[in-house]
C-alpha cells in the first residue's frame, strides 16, 4: 500500500496560525525596502510637513493644532500604507518567485497562510504607529490624553482591516512588475483626495464633492475624531457602516482574485 501525503486535519490551528504568523513577521521586518519605508515613511511626512506647523491651529479659532489633525492623518497613511503598498506589492512579489506554488505543496492551510500574512502587516503597522506618536511627542510636542491616544491607536488599527482585503486583491490582481505603479497610482491619489496630507477645504471642489465616497475618507474622519478635529457633522456609526462595507467589498475582491490566479495556474 502506498502512503499519500494529505493535509493535516487535527493539527492545533492556533499554534501554527502563531509560528506561521512569527515567520512571516520576521521575514518582512528583514526586508529593509518593506520594515523601514513602512516604520520611518510616516514619521518622515510627519517632519516634513507637520513638524514646522505642529503648533498652529489647525484653523483660525480651532482648539486643535495641526500638529494633532497631521499626527491622525500620518497614522492612518501609515497603517493603509503598510496594507496597500507594502503588503501588497510584497505578495505580488512573492507570486512573481512562486513562492505561492511552494507554499501550495506544503501541509499548511490556505486560511492560515492568509491569516498569518495579515497579522505580519497588522504587527508593522503597529510599530509605524507607535514610532509615529514619539516621533511628534518628543519633536512636535503634540499633546494627546490618554484615552486619545488609545482611541487613535485602536480606531487606526481597525481602519487598516479593509485596506488588508484591498491589499490582497491588488497583489494578486497585479503583476511583481506591475504592482508598484497599480498601487500608487490607486493609493496615492485617493490620500491626497481623502485630505490626509492637507485638509480638504483647500483642495479643489470637485475633490471635495468625490471625497466622502472614498474610503480613506470614512477612515480619516475616525481617526480625526479621535483628536477632535473631525471635519464634517456626520456621526461615526455612519463612518464605521462605510468601513464595514469597504472591508466586505475588498475581501471579496480578493476572494474573486485569488481563485482567479489559481484556477489560471492549476485548471
């Protein structure tokens, strides 16, 4: 009787879920082209564009500083950027090397490898965050309490859950050569249209009108909220209904992607 190599089915899910999830960690944080443009990227936005006008009220009469609003925006650039560009020029990378075709010979669970990928990204945008907040603390002298911090912190993180779906849906939509310029030309734009680098009220009318159907929008006015500078009247439970959305309409996206990239490669 000859023996067939079968997937594990009883296999504990969340120890290998945690040393799938470690070594996917690592192996991004030793990729300087990914850790340290995803760490440094917003804090360098941060002194570029924030720091010399941390202190000045974000408009005339205003209780916040821009200092605080540009704090809010860099961590959401900063996490979406880690999710969108990083992770997702990395997964078409990696399909470019087939390292998706090695992993499929292997007895690891799709789901896992998914899910570990994704708690990699979460684990850098983490840090970009908390290097983000020292970086204007101490240079900016941004002043936040302690439930900001925290409601800025957690409400970034989860904003990042959508941009993951779109993310994966890019890296396998996308081509290794093709990926950096898709991705740009999608992410950028739409940060600057969502008011992330200057508030919207100078930026053309015509942006104004599109900006509230983009998602980094809904995502910006949570995080804003956080540090009280959100810019419009609309209530947060209407924000989050838009991330929710966002984040059914991504991972489906993906969803359609990645059976799209296998059906090409084993039918």
């Amino acid at each position: 009787m000859s023996a067939v190599a079968t997937r594990p089915t009883t296999a504990p899910v969340l120890p290998m879920l945690a040393r799938q999830s470690y070594a996917e960690f690592i192996k991004l944080f030793r990729v300087p082209a990914f850790s340290a443009t995803s760490i440094v990227l917003p804090s360098m936005f941060y002194a570029f564009i924030g720091l010399g006008q941390a202190s000045e009220p974000l408009f005339p009469g205003s209780h916040v500083t821009f200092g605080q609003y540009f704090l809010a925006s860099m961590a959401l650039y900063g996490v979406a950027n880690v999710m969108v560009l990083g992770f997702g020029i990395s997964l078409a990378n990696e399909r470019g090397q087939k390292q998706d075709l090695l992993m499929k010979s292997t007895p690891l669970p799709a789901p896992i490898y998914f899910a570990a990928k994704a708690l990699s990204a979460l684990a850098i945008a983490l840090i970009a965050i908390v290097v983000l907040g020292l970086f204007a603390a101490v240079a900016a002298h941004v002043q936040l309490t302690t439930g900001q911090w925290g409601t800025l912190g957690l409400r970034a993180m989860l904003c990042s859950i959508p941009f993951i779906g779109l993310g994966f849906a890019l890296g396998y939509v996308a081509g290794p050569n093709s990926a950096p310029a898709v991705t740009n030309l999608i992410y950028l734009p739409t940060a600057f249209a969502s008011g992330l680098f200057f508030p919207l009220r100078l930026l053309p009318h015509f942006l104004q009108n599109v900006a509230p159907y983009l998602p980094l929008y809904r995502a910006a006015q949570l995080v804003w909220d956080s540090v009280g500078a959100r810019t419009e009247g609309g209530s947060i439970s209407t924000d989050w209904l838009y991330m929710a959305a966002y984040a059914v309409g991504f991972f489906l996206l993906a969803f359609w992607a990645y059976r799209r990239d296998q059906g090409k490669k084993f039918n």
